[in-house]
C-alpha cells in the first residue's frame, strides 16, 4: 500500500494533475453558467470563464487578459 501511495502523492504533485483539476473547474464553471443562463451565447460563457478565472489569479500582463477577450468574442459555438 505504501507504494501505490507514494505514487498517488507524486501524481498530485505532478503538474498533470493542477491541469486536469483547472479543467474540471472550467468544465463546471461552463455547466454551472449555461445550466443557469441556457440562452447565452457560447463565446458569453467563455468571456465569463475567463473573467472569473483571472480574478482570481491575474495575469501579470494585462496585454494577455485584454487579448484572451478579444479571442472570447470571435468564439463561435463550442458545442454543438
């Protein structure tokens, strides 16, 4: 047992596991906003993602965050 935990600890500390977490986060976050706003658009779901993910951690450039916004409008559906 203690091998099969050293590996689990390694796997959470691996940078594998911050992504599949981000991409958890995001995929709730997108279900969460288009579960309450069912008639938003899909690039006003993204703009909002990414509106919330970076108040939490901003980006040191602001050149990056204005750009990932311009990027949300130009989205057409994500799901179809």
């Amino acid at each position: 047992m203690g091998f099969f935990k050293n590996i689990m600890r390694k796997l959470a500390e691996s940078s594998i596991f911050s992504i599949v977490g981000t991409t958890d986060t995001i995929a709730n976050h997108y279900l969460k906003l288009k579960t309450s706003f069912p008639d938003k658009l899909e690039a006003q779901i993204y703009e909002e993602i990414i509106k919330f993910r970076y108040s939490i951690i901003p980006l040191k450039e602001e050149w990056r965050y204005n750009d990932l916004l311009e990027q949300a409008k130009k989205v057409s559906d994500l799901i179809k």
